[in-house]
C-alpha cells in the first residue's frame, strides 16, 4: 500500500523535481517552443493570406478570362455579319452588273439586227433596182428594135406629158 499512498517526503521531491523541471524548461526550451509556435502561426497566416490573394487572384483572371470571352465572341458575331453583309453587296453588285451587261448585250443585239435588215434592205433594192432597170432596158429594147413600134412610143410619151 505504500505505494498508492505517497509519503510527504516523496511529494515534496516530486514537487521540488517537477519545479526544476519547469525553471528549466522556462529558462532554455520555453521561449524556443513559444518562438516556433510563433513562427509557424506566422507561417500559417501568411500561408492562408497567399491563398486568399490567390483565390482572388484567380477570380479576377476567370472574370478578366470571361470578359476576353465575351469581348471575342462579340468581335466574332461582328465580323460575321460584317462578312455576311459584304457577300450580300457583292453577289448584289454582280446581280446588278450581269442584269445591266445583259441589258447592254440585248441593246447591241438589237442594233446589230436593225443595222444588218438596213443593211439587207438596201442590198435588196439595190438588186430590186438593177433587175428592174435590166429589164426596162430589156423592154425598151425589145419596143425599140422595130421603127413603128418607137414612133408610137414617142407619141403615147408625148400625149402623156401634154395631159400632166
């Protein structure tokens, strides 16, 4: 039993032992462990305050990357449409062009057929006048030839004229 029960003496050396424990603890390891307990608070703060900056860091860089995002698809609607209206205007300038060359084509054409039946028309009277004056001359030969035939030829000119 004696050893459930402690003696005054074993107490007070205990307690005396412990006491010098703690002076010396005080002494050499207290302000070490207290400054490395301190130390590493530090450490743990800067180390969640970096994170903190981090997180935000990458916040503001997720919203910079949206707005680039945004701003890009933008500029690409844009430039489609910029694309688009460009193609209208071209496919209607050459619509337009191609109607007034076609336009252009069909007035020569027509010319063209106007001057070539002009051409054609002149050509047939021209063989119209010279068949007609091979075959006056023709006739006139033909009433010529006999002397009787001039004479009475002469007198109907004559009674033509005196009646015009």
């Amino acid at each position: 039993m004696e050893l459930v029960t402690p003696t005054i003496g074993l107490v007070f050396w205990t307690a005396v032992a412990f006491v010098c424990l703690l002076i010396l603890l005080k002494k050499f390891a207290w302000k070490p462990i207290l400054a490395a307990i301190h130390e590493r608070e530090q450490s743990i703060d800067e180390a969640l305050n970096k994170a903190e900056l981090a997180k935000h860091e990458m916040a503001r860089l997720t919203a910079q990357n949206e707005e680039l995002m945004k701003e890009a698809r933008a500029e690409r609607d844009h430039i489609l449409k910029e694309a688009k209206a460009l193609k209208d205007s071209i496919v209607h300038e050459a619509k337009t062009q191609a109607h007034n060359e076609g336009t252009k084509l069909i007035e020569k054409a027509k010319i063209e057929i106007e001057n070539q039946k002009k051409a054609a028309l002149a050509e047939l009277k021209s063989q119209v006048s010279t068949l007609s004056l091979e075959i006056a001359e023709r006739v006139l030969r033909s009433q010529l030839e006999d002397k009787a035939k001039q004479q009475d030829l002469v007198a109907n000119l004559l009674k033509d004229v005196e009646l015009n």
